[in-house]
C-alpha cells in the first residue's frame, strides 16, 4: 500500500521535496507540476504545486520516472523521496 497523503512520514518529506523541486528557480519562480492532472505539462508556482498535490497526489508516470535510468543528481535526490513516499510496504 502506499503512504497516505496524511501520514506523519509523507508530511514530514514533502516540504523536502519542494524545497528540492523549487532550489533552482527564482522566488516565485515555477516548475513542472507533478500532480495527477498536471502531469507534469504544466508549470505552476510552488503553493499550487503543493495544494495539486496534497489533494490530487502525484501521477503515476512521475513517480515510475527515472527508474533504471542515469538520471542526475538532483533528480535522483527528488527520484529517492519520491520511492520514500510511494512505495509498496510488503
């Protein structure tokens, strides 16, 4: 199963990964929204990056994106907390 949005684990990482996501950009700079009908074709600034995906959660192709793939440093940091956040407890 994976971890509910309102997990102390999920809430305690995701401002990391904004914090991650928004680095490189300007203040109120944007980038690809993640979110499940956003799916990343849309930049959005970092308040509604973060409400898409607290209410909508995050795609699947984001979340399978870069697996098994010679992705960079940044994104493989954003690639972990992503697993973090996703992954299957067996």
């Amino acid at each position: 199963m994976r971890l509910p949005r309102s997990s102390p684990e999920w809430l305690e990482k995701f401002p990391q990964f904004l914090d991650i996501t928004f680095g490189g950009t300007s203040t109120g700079g944007t980038a690809a929204c993640p979110c499940s009908r956003c799916v990343c074709m849309v930049y959005r600034p970092r308040s509604v990056v973060q409400i898409h995906l607290l209410n909508r959660g995050f795609d699947e192709s984001f979340i399978r994106e870069g697996e098994g793939s010679d992705v960079g440093l940044h994104n493989e940091i954003v690639h972990q907390l992503m697993l973090k956040f996703t992954m299957t407890y067996q």
